[in-house]
C-alpha cells in the first residue's frame, strides 16, 4: 500500500477563500475536485507541485491547452521576448499575420480567420455571424454538447435525464440560474450521432435554423467518435437547407491532428472554432470560415470587438508553439498518439486485471475513462443511463491521493511531453487505485 498524499494546506487555503472568492473557486468545475480543489505552486512539462508538496503526474492540463505539457521553455522564452516591445496594441501586428498563415496552412477549412481570447466567446462570434449571414433565428444544439457557459449554448449539456424530454425531441434544459428568459426558444436540441433522428430535426425545423452547431469528436461527454456516415450526413442536411455547419474544434484543434477534427472525418464545416491547444496555453480563441461568409464579419455587418484580442503574449505563444509543431507535424502527432494509446491500453490492461469495470473509450491525445459494463458509449443519453459517475470520482480522488492528477469530469488530455515513466507511475497508480475503490 502506498502512502496517500494528504491535502492540509490545500484545505486550509480552501476555506481562507471561501470569504474572498465566490465559491473558494474561479471556474465552476474546479469546485468538483475530491477532497478539496487543489492549489498549486508550481508546473513543468508533465508534471505539478502543490502548496504540500506532493507531486502529480498532470492529466488536466489546464482543460486541454498545455499540448505540450506545462510551460514549455521555447513558448516562455518566446513570451517573455516577444512583450518587453508591448502587451496590447489595439492596432494590428505583423506576428498576426505570421499566426495566420501557419493556421491557413494547417486547417483544412481555407478563409479569413478572426481571434478572440476564450473558446466561449469564439462561438458567440460564429453563432452571430450564422444568424447575420443566413438572416434566419434559430440554431441547432446536441444534448451533451458544451460551448462555453453563456446563455445562448448553456443548455442541455448535461441535463438531468427526468428533465430532458423524449429522446428524439429533447427539451432545452438551461445549466444554470439566471439565465436571459426565452433563450431556448431559438435553440433546437437534438441527439447527437443519430442521423434518422437529425433528418427528423431537419425535416421540422431545417428552414429556421442559421446553423448547427457540434463538436465534431464528443470530447465533453465520454470521448464519443461520430459514428460512420454520421458527420457526411450532417454535412448534406446542411446543404440540403442552407444551413450553416460550424464544427467547434475547441478541443481537438490541434490536438487529435495537424488539421483537427476535420482532417481526422474528412468533413468540412462552413466555420470553425479553435482555442485551447492553438496557444499552448496561452488564452487566444480563433473563427476560421468561408470567404462569403466571413465577408459579413469583415465589413463588420456582424460586430465583434475585444480589447484583449491578438495580444502580444498570446500571438507570441501561438507562433512559438505552431512552429514547434510544424518543425515536423507527422512525428509530433505520431508521437501524442502513440502515448496516449500505451495509456489507454495500459489502463484497460489493469482494468481487466483487477475485474474493474472501468472504460476507456477515445482518441490517443484526448480520451475519457468511466465505470460501465458498456463497451462503448455512443451520445449523451446512453452515458448518462450507463455510466456511474460517482465512481468515477472515486477513482480520481483516489489516483489524486497516488499522484496523479485527473479532471472532474473523466476527461484525460495527454501532452507531448509526457514521458513514458509519467505514463507507467500512472498506470500503476491506477492498478492501486482501482483496487481501494
Ligand atoms: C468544445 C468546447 N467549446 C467551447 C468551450 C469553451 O471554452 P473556454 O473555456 O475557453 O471558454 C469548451 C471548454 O471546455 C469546449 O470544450
């Protein structure tokens, strides 16, 4: 048995914030983390420390961002270079355009791009110009699907399943209080991978909608890959209505491949969205779509501003880390995969091995692991019928307490600079802790 990490001066920090912090906490889904959300002093490659001391293996990686583990030496030095000459211009720079090419070089959608600093706000700016370009109100959302928590996308990303509707015409279940009434009127909610049951959607509702919005690989709900034929369906529909289709690659834009979601599905949108990993960590969000389309953002029909948009340090980070990748994109790729892969396979090796029912399902840099007798989880309703959550935070907390650090949610995000000995000490961490749970 292994000594546990204890967590004293987490917990103490914790409760000192509890009066100055809303909630002890700056983001909703850090509150989830057993036993207590952790705080920390430091991050390297694939590896944090926190204010007791202990040491994890990192699978958070700040939600996906760090693709190349924490704080790589050739984005600081380029940072910490790159803004004694400034922070923010308000006005145009060269490294943008420099940005720009790689991304135009990279992304199989080819047209203007525009940039942001999150991903929430990047798919206002794509919902915006859909319902600008088409002139039509309403857009379609899939149950289990998450695009930031603003009001126009915070529904049914996890709704309870007693609240949700029939399965084939989902009621919008708002994720939080507050939100602007009558928003859900102009969001058509769907299951995901199920094309008899979008041309149903389509069929009813096809005329009103400016867009539909996916991601294009479930990475927020179980890792789920589109099921043969399902994108090329959406893809027609689409067309078929004058609908726009905007795949927000948030998540798997360049991190399942050089050209994302779409390379992997050979599937074009008509806009796409990009944020975490195109900056390394950096906060730099990005639309990229159609000439046409992009048109009516550009002689600014459709408005969008930002005083932090394309500053200085997140264009730097961009440059720097692009760079990286494109110094030889087959191997940088080839070499996630294959790690995340020996980790996926690692951890359903000790699965078996201890009769577990614990589940991997995904892609070798992004995958989710759960606890179901399901082989596999194919959209939202079929996780949230099957999967026992409480297990799985469990099991976190239990591979916290071995050193290892995992997301809230079940979502692990591998980095090129994971080494092969943070891959066995997790591997083995997780043999531990499937037996204590
Ligand atoms: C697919 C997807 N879209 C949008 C967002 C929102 O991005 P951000 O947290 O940068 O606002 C996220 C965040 O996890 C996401 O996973």
């Amino acid at each position: 048995m292994p000594e546990l990490y204890r967590f004293d001066k987490s917990q103490e920090l914790y409760a000192r914030a509890q009066s100055m912090v809303a909630g002890g906490i700056s983001s909703q889904i850090r509150r989830a983390e057993l036993p207590v959300p952790l705080w920390f002093e430091r991050a390297k490659a694939g590896r944090m420390w926190d204010v007791d001391g202990n040491e994890y293996v990192d699978y958070v990686m700040g939600m996906g961002p760090n693709i190349f583990g924490h704080s790589p030496d050739f984005i600081s030095d380029a940072v910490a270079r790159d803004m004694r000459d400034g922070f923010i211009f308000a006005g145009q720079m060269e490294l943008e355009l420099e940005v720009t090419e790689m991304v135009q070089s990279t992304v199989p959608l080819k047209g203007p791009v525009r940039y942001a600093s999150s991903g929430t706000e990047i798919d206002q700016v794509a919902l915006r110009l859909a319902r600008g370009y088409t002139g039509r109100p309403k857009y379609l959302k899939f149950e289990g699907h998450y695009h930031g928590w603003t009001d126009t996308v915070a529904y049914s990303v996890h709704p309870p399943l007693d609240q949700a509707g029939p399965y084939d015409s989902p009621i919008a279940v708002p994720e939080s209080g507050g939100i602007a009434p009558g928003s859900e009127h102009d969001i058509v909610i769907a299951p995901w991978n199920d094309l008899d049951a979008l041309k149903a959607v389509f069929e009813k509702h096809g005329s009103e909608l400016a867009c539909v919005l996916t991601e294009p690989i479930l990475c927020n709900t179980n890792c789920i890959m589109p099921r043969p034929g399902y994108m090329e369906g959406m893809r027609e529909l689409c067309d078929k209505y004058g609908v726009l289709l905007i795949f927000d690659e948030v998540i798997t834009g360049y991190r399942v491949a050089l050209g994302g979601a779409q390379e992997l599905l050979g599937v074009e949108p008509d806009l796409a969205t990009y944020a975490k990993a195109l900056a390394g960590g950096f906060p730099l969000s990005m639309l990229i779509g159609k000439p046409e389309i992009m048109a009516v953002l550009g002689d600014g029909r459709v408005q969008h501003g930002g005083s932090f948009n394309s500053n200085v340090m997140s264009m730097s980070a961009a440059r720097a880390g692009l760079k990286h990748i494109l110094e030889n994109p087959v191997r940088f790729y080839a070499d996630l995969n294959n790690q995340g892969n020996r980790l996926m396979e690692g951890l359903k090796r000790v699965g078996r091995e201890v009769e577990s029912d614990l589940q991997v399902q995904g892609l070798g840099s992004t995958f989710w692991t759960n606890f179901t007798t399901k082989e596999e989880i194919f959209n939202y309703r079929d996780h949230a019928e099957n999967v026992d959550e409480e297990k799985y935070h469990r099991f976190a907390q239990a591979m916290l307490e071995r050193g290892v650090r995992l997301s809230t949610n079940g979502r692990w995000h591998v980095a090129s600079s994971h080494t092969d000995a943070d891959v066995d000490r997790t591997i083995e961490a997780a043999k531990s802790a499937l037996q204590a749970i």
